[in-house]
C-alpha cells in the first residue's frame, strides 16, 4: 500500500490537526522535525523515508483565504521528484495544477454540476469523500455514485484526525465494496504499523498519515515493509 505523510498548512506554518476543528489547530510539536516551517517538516519527513507523495492541506485556502500556493510551488521545485497531492478548496486550480494534483474535499463542492464541470477540466484529480461522524459532507448522492468518481478516492474521517482512534474501518470496507475497481486510500486515526496492515488486509490502497510519524509509532522498518514507494 502507498503511505503518505500529510503537512496541514495554517498561517504560514505546519499545524496539528485534531478532530477536524480547524480553529484550534496549533503549530506542530514533533520530536521529528523541532521547527514548524513548510520546508523544513518536508524534509524531515522524506529524510524519514523516501516517500512518493506528500499530502497537502491548505487549511487558509479551503476556509476561503488566500492560502500557500506560493508554499506549495516552493516544495514542488525543492522535492520535484514528490508527487504532491494538494486541497486547497477550489482557489487556484489553474496555477496549481502546474505543480500539484488537486485533491478536491467534497466539503467545497457545491452540487453535483459543479463536481461533474471539475472532473471533466481537471487531469486525473483526486476526491476526497469528506466526513463528520456521520455527516457526509458534499452534495447529497456523492457519496454513493461510483459512476461519478475518478480513480482515486481518499476517505476522509474528520473527526478521526489525530485523535488515535484508529482508521474507520467499517466505512472503509463499504467502500470498497461500493467501488471494487477504484483506489481508496484512508484519511483519519491510523495510530501504527498494526493499524497499516488492517488496511492493507481491508484493500485499501494506501493511508494518509501525521501524528503517527512524528510521534515516532510508525518508524522506518514499518515504513520499508509497508510502503509501496
């Protein structure tokens, strides 16, 4: 399975996300990375390993401010040889497809014309299938249309983030029963290596992880089993 690293971007600088409360979140405090810049959480992380992707979150844009476009373009020529992967809402599509594949959160997109007009501009974006407890967050139908879904698809579990819950394993195995043919990769609560093999187990196609890094409970061993980089 793919394993990627995600880096949320607030204010400038990489924060902690917990329970998908976007107001509370606080700069990064990580044995792995003591500074809290952009470029330098990257760093750490692919020092960590040779991870293929980063995960972006543009926590400003999505909530409908400017953002780090400029951050990402930064992280794009320092790593180029990183897939990133970027939600940034729906601000600068044009410009950040130059650098980034668009990852767009069904909590932005307005009604199913709007997401169908995206798919058909954007090259190979990805959905991400956003959640709050149970609250499908996105057009109604969305989350349950696999005719309409590109490839990838990451199921996002707000309010798992961070919290050491673990992944939403349930949910997850729906998916894929929904949509056999597709990639699911899962976003929310995966605490360890124990945690990456269940999914793996499940066919998920890979995970979205943070806290776990860099707290040091996913470590470079668990890495060279378990990712497929």
């Amino acid at each position: 399975m793919k394993l990627i690293p995600v880096i949320d971007l607030k204010g400038g600088l990489v924060v902690a996300a917990r329970l998908g409360d976007r107001r509370r979140y606080a700069p990064i405090a990580s044995p792995l990375c003591p500074a809290v810049e952009p470029a330098a959480v990257a760093a750490a992380l692919l020092g960590l390993h040779p991870f293929a992707i980063l995960y972006i979150a543009d926590l400003d844009a999505i909530g409908g401010g400017t953002g780090h476009l400029e951050v990402v373009e930064r992280l794009h020529r320092q790593h180029p040889r990183v897939s990133l992967w970027v939600d940034r809402g729906l601000t600068d599509l044009a410009r950040l497809v130059r650098v980034a594949r668009p990852v767009i959160g069904s909590e932005s997109i307005n009604d199913l014309a709007q997401w169908a007009d995206l798919k058909a501009r954007l090259d190979a974006p990805v959905l991400s299938l956003d959640y709050r407890a149970d609250q499908f967050l996105g057009p109604a139908g969305l989350d349950r249309r696999p005719d309409l879904w590109p490839t990838d698809l990451i199921l996002m579990t707000l309010a798992r983030v961070g919290s050491g819950q673990g992944p939403d394993l349930d949910r997850l195995g729906a998916l894929r029963r929904l949509a056999p043919g597709h990639r699911v990769y899962a976003a929310g609560g995966v605490r360890d290596a124990a945690d990456l093999r269940q999914l793996r187990a499940l066919g998920v196609s890979g995970a979205l992880v943070s806290t776990a890094l860099h707290q040091g409970r996913i470590g470079p061993g668990d890495l060279a089993e378990l990712d497929d980089a």
